[in-house]
C-alpha cells in the first residue's frame, strides 16, 4: 500500500509525470541499451524498440498503476500485472533485473523533470516503483515454480511445417534434449527464439496450437515489414530453436468465464490461434457447452487453419461455426456484424485478431448488453488498451 507521506505527492505530480512519459521512454531506453546492450539479445524486442508501443507500454504502466492505487488504496490492477508477469517469465526475466530498469528509469526521469524532481518527487515514485515491481515479482516467482522444469527456455526440433491460409505457416517442434514439457493450458502462448540477419537473438510470442503432448506447434503470418516472421518461414525441417515454458492467462475458465453461459469465440486472420487451442481442449473434455464461433478473413483461401476450425466445431456437441468473408463465400459478407449474431447477455467472449476488429466487436458487444467483465482478448502485441481501460475505469 502506498504511504500517507507519498500519496499526495504522487496525486499532485502524476499528470506532469503522465505527460513526460513519451519523453522520458526513450531516454530511458538509450541509457539502459547503452550501459547494457546485452539485454537486446535474447530479451527485449529490437522492432518494438523502433516503433515504440513497447517501451511506452512499460513506463506508461507504472503511472496507470500509480493512479490506480490512488483510487483504490486496498487493491492492485490484477489483470494487468498478470498480463505483464506472464509476458515477462517468457521472456525468462529475473529478480535481479529490476534494479536495472528502476535505474534508467529514474535517471531519465530526473533528467526530464530538472529542478521539479525534488528528493521528496524521487522518492515517492521510488515507493511506487517498488511497489510495482515487487508485485510482479511475487508472480513471476509463482509461476517459475509450476513448470516441470528449472529453465527459461530450452532446445526443440522442428518436425513438421505446413503452410496454411494467406503466408501463415504451421510449425511443430518437439524436444531436442532431455528437458521436461510443462503442460500448455489451451489459449497459452511461448516465447520462439531465433537469431536475427545479423546473429541478435529475438524472441517473438506464439500461441499454441493443438498438438501431441511432447510437441509445440503454432501458425505464424508473414508480417512484411517484421524483422522476425521472416526468419520463421525460413525454417526447415531438423532446425533447432529456444522455445520457452508456456505462459499466457487468456484461458478458458480464467477472468471473466465461470464456463457455465454460452461461449462466442470471435477471430479475425491469424487470431484463429487462442480459438483452435479453446476449442480443442472442449472437445478433449466432450463439453456440452453452446459454443458460437465467428471467424472473419477476406476469403476461404486466405483462413488460416480453416479446416481444422470446421472438423473441431463439427465434434463439439453444440458448436457452431459462424463466417464474415471479405469475398462474399461465407454465411456473411464483409466485417463481423454483431448485430447478425443475436449474442445472448450471460455470454463469455473470446476476441483475437487485429487491434481495429477487437475494439469494433467489443463495442459492438457492449452496447448488445454483453457486460465488459465477460469479454475476453489476447493481443498480439504490447497492450496499450488493457492499460488504457483501467486507467480510464477509475
Ligand atoms: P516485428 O519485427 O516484431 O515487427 C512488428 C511491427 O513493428 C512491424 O509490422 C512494423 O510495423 C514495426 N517495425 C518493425 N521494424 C520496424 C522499424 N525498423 N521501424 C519502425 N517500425 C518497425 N503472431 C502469429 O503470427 N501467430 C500467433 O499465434 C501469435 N501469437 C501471439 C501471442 C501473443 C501473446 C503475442 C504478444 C503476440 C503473438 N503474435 C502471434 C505476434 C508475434 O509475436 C509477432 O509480433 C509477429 O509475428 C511479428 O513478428 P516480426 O518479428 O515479423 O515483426
Ligand atoms: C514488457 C512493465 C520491469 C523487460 C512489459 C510490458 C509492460 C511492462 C507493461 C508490456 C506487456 C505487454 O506486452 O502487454 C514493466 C514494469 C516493470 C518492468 C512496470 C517494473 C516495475 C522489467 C524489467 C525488464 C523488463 C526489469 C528487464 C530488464 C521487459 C521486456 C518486455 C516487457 C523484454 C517485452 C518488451 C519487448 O518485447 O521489447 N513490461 N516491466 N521489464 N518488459 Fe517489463
């Protein structure tokens, strides 16, 4: 809990902070590459760097969880600093890295600030750091301890690559050593290292597919101005790579779904990944659950893994597949068109695909009398909306 002697000073300084925040990201971000290069390689995500959502992400969390605790002194934004510690355990990130980011951070910010960060400012944000990042801490421990094995990632083979869809291709790896497998929950994703043109180890997040026990397949898209996909599709049978313990808490049965209403999964492209993992563990466990699958793509051609989509709706006792097709071949044409699908309020949703096509349906949802708290996403990316919402909710 924050202290009486912080609170006030973090109440009056946190819009200036706030509005500093896209200044002080990217010094903050030079000075710690400078003085530690090495967390470019095998950790932080060079494009994401360039582009930027990324770092914000990060430094704009601490004021959103500043802000938050303000308003609710007893609690924290649980969602989001899961959201952020299962990122983190996949990345491998450890205890003793905290220390670095806090000083970077700080010494950006007192850099920015100038005079206006007065010991008194330093130390409040101090507090608030910590807390933070002690929060995350705690969790990311938890979930090191669940896995089968003491690693952050280890060797895997790649078996089988397909492709499938418009450039999406289908990869299944099994072990290249002795490591244990932590078991996947449906809708969890790992971290793939591979090494960049010019030898830098990145690692990028996949969703996993359904698979044997012993394997690990995911569907990568072709992103053409990525630095990373690339790489993938290059892949060849007998290739090893590092895959990471799975993590990722966008599963069935977690925030927002007690599993007993109707469940409406909605995907859009490469979205299909979290829904064929979902809809995969129903049919392992013979539910009878109503469950009302939208999928959205521009033609039947260009829909990743689409067969695999119709063969496990087909086997679900009451699933039904839904199409929106750009080209006109689907039940519907065009955009997903929530007002089409009559989605009954006790519903839980399921939403992954591009940013635009998540906020269209979520709105969509909401104003059809879907409560917010049933709603449900996985993004492919930094999350700027998660932490916009909760900013915005208080
Ligand atoms: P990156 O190099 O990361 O580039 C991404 C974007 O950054 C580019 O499109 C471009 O707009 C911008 N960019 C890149 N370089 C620069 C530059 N020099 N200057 C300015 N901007 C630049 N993807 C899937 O295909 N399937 C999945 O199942 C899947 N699951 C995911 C699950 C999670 C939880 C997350 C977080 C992501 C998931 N992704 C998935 C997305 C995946 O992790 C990658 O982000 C994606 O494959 C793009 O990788 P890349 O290396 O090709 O692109
Ligand atoms: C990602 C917050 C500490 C490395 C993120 C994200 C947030 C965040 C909000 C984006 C999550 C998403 O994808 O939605 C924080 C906070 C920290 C902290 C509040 C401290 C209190 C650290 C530390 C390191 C680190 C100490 C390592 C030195 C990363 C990396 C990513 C990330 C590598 C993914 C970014 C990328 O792909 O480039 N963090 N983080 N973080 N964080 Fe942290």
């Amino acid at each position: 809990m924050l202290s009486e002697k912080s609170r006030p000073i973090i109440e009056a300084t946190a819009p200036v902070v706030a509005e500093r925040m896209p200044h002080i990201t990217p010094e903050f971000y030079k000075r710690m590459f400078a003085a530690r290069p090495d967390l470019m390689d095998g950790m932080f995500s060079r494009s994401s760097q360039l582009e930027g959502t990324q770092p914000q992400a990060l430094s704009n969390s601490i004021v959103i969880f500043a802000t938050y605790i303000l308003n609710n002194p007893d609690k924290y934004p649980d969602e989001v600093l899961s959201r952020v510690a299962h990122k983190h355990t996949s990345l491998g990130l450890l205890e003793d890295e905290y220390p670095t980011v806090y000083k970077y951070l700080f010494e950006a910010i007192a850099a920015d600030l100038g005079d206006a960060c007065t010991p008194e400012v330093a130390e409040a944000w101090s507090e608030v750091y910590w807390l933070m990042a002690n929060a995350l801490i705690k969790i990311e421990k938890g979930l090191y301890a669940q896995q089968a094995n003491d690693v952050m990632r280890a060797p895997f083979k790649l078996v089988s690559r397909k492709e499938t869809g418009d450039q999406v291709v289908d990869l299944t790896f099994e072990p290249a050593d002795d490591t244990a497998m932590t078991e996947a929950k449906a809708g969890q994703y790992i971290s793939l290292f591979t090494q960049a043109e010019d030898g830098l180890l990145q690692p990028r997040q996949y969703t996993l597919l359904p698979s044997e026990k012993n394997q690990r397949r995911v569907a990568i898209k072709l992103d053409p101005n990525g630095e990373m996909t690339k790489r993938h599709f290059a892949l060849q049978e007998g290739d090893v790579v590092d895959i990471s313990n799975p993590y990722g808490d966008i599963t069935l049965g977690g925030f927002g779904d007690d599993g007993s209403g109707p469940l409406y999964l909605f995907s859009a492209g490469i979205g299909v990944t979290p829904m064929l993992a979902f809809l995969s563990e129903l049919v392992d466990q013979n539910s009878q659950r109503e469950v009302v699958v939208v999928h959205s793509s521009s033609s039947k051609d260009a829909w990743p893994l689409r067969e695999e989509m119709e063969e496990l709706v087909g086997k679900l006792a009451n699933g039904k597949l839904i199409s929106f097709l750009g080209d006109g071949s689907g039940d519907f044409e065009g955009r997903v068109d929530v007002s089409k699908l009559d989605v009954p309020s006790d519903a839980s949703v399921y939403l992954c695909g591009p940013l635009g096509f998540m906020k269209d349906t979520r709105s969509a949802l909401v104003d059809a009398g879907v409560p917010g708290v049933q709603i449900q996403y996985e993004i492919f990316g930094p999350d700027q909306w998660m932490l916009r919402d909760t900013a915005r909710a208080e």
